[in-house]
C-alpha cells in the first residue's frame, strides 16, 4: 500500500523536474510554502476520497474474490473448506 504513495511522490517529483522551466513550474517553485502544503492535502483528501469510494463499492473485494478464483491453491482450500462445511452441516441434521 505505501509503495503507492512512494510512487506517486516520484511521479510527482519527475512531473515537477520536466516542467520546472515553464510559467506554472515557475509559480509552484516560487510559491512552494503555500503550494507544497496545499498539494498535500489535495492528495490526502483525494486519498480518502477514492479509500472511501473503493470500500463503499467493493472493488477490492471483488478483486481478491477475482485473484482467489485464479489461484488454483486457493480454490482448492476453498473447496475443503466447503466440503468440511457441508460434512458438518450433514453430521448435526443427523
């Protein structure tokens, strides 16, 4: 998860680097005390934004079931673990 937030500050640091000689690299350069904050809590914010956006729609539950389904070790203990479920079920009908 970190790694993301790593790369993107090097995303950031090259995009910053090939546009420094323009007329907006100029300004954020100039005005970093005030740009440089204002950046970072545009990115938290974000952050939460799409965190919260992601949980509420489930898009990593539905990868991980999607990974799972691909991982043939993980079908596999996900059908013994089915068929222990359903052997227990079938033994407290009894």
């Amino acid at each position: 998860m970190y790694i993301g937030y790593i790369q993107f500050f090097l995303i950031a640091f090259a995009f910053f680097e090939k546009y420094q000689n323009t007329s907006w690299g100029k300004s954020i350069s100039d005005y970093a005390w005030i740009s440089l904050p204002v950046g970072l809590i545009l990115f938290i914010g974000l952050s939460l934004i799409l965190g919260y956006l992601d949980s509420k729609l489930g898009f990593r539950q539905e990868e991980l079931r999607n990974l799972s389904n691909s991982n043939p070790v993980m079908m596999e203990i996900l059908n013994e673990l089915k068929e222990i479920n359903r052997k227990m079920e079938d033994n407290l009908k009894m």
